[in-house]
C-alpha cells in the first residue's frame, strides 16, 4: 500500500526537526551554543510563516543559509586585523 503524503503541517514540522538538527550539529562543531541558539530561533521563526518556506528546497540548503545569514549578521566573516 503506497504511503500517504504528511499534511502541510507534518511536512512543516519534519522540515524544521530536521533543519534544526543540521544546524546544531555544524553548530557544535564550528561555532558554539550562542549561535546555536540564535539559528534554532530563526529556524523556528521560519517554520511558524504560514505557508513555511522551509517545505520547498533542501534541508542541507536551509540549514547553511540560516546559518550564514547569522553569521553575516553577527560579522562572522570578517577579518579581525
């Protein structure tokens, strides 16, 4: 029997689970837990518009873009010197 397709809702909710856990995890390993938390709020803020833009594209590609848009807005990228 052919699985049903999730409700927006559910497809939303597996999207966010899962971008959230790919942000952590590069989180973890390259930043800290201040950035953590900063891109799981975004992530989250992202999942509550209605309908979610997180739905359509990658996950991996969700999850670099929120965490380069933090990044760039917390100056991430540039030169201490």
């Amino acid at each position: 029997m052919p699985k049903d397709k999730p409700s927006p809702e559910e497809a939303k909710h597996q999207a966010v689970k899962e971008i959230a856990g790919l942000v952590d995890a590069f989180c973890k390993q390259h930043l800290n837990d201040e950035y953590a938390d900063l891109c799981r709020k975004l992530t989250a803020k992202l999942g509550h518009k209605r309908p979610s833009p997180l739905v359509s594209g990658l996950p991996n590609t969700w999850a670099s873009g929120i965490v380069r848009a933090i990044g760039w807005g917390n100056f991430l990228d540039e030169d201490e010197g």
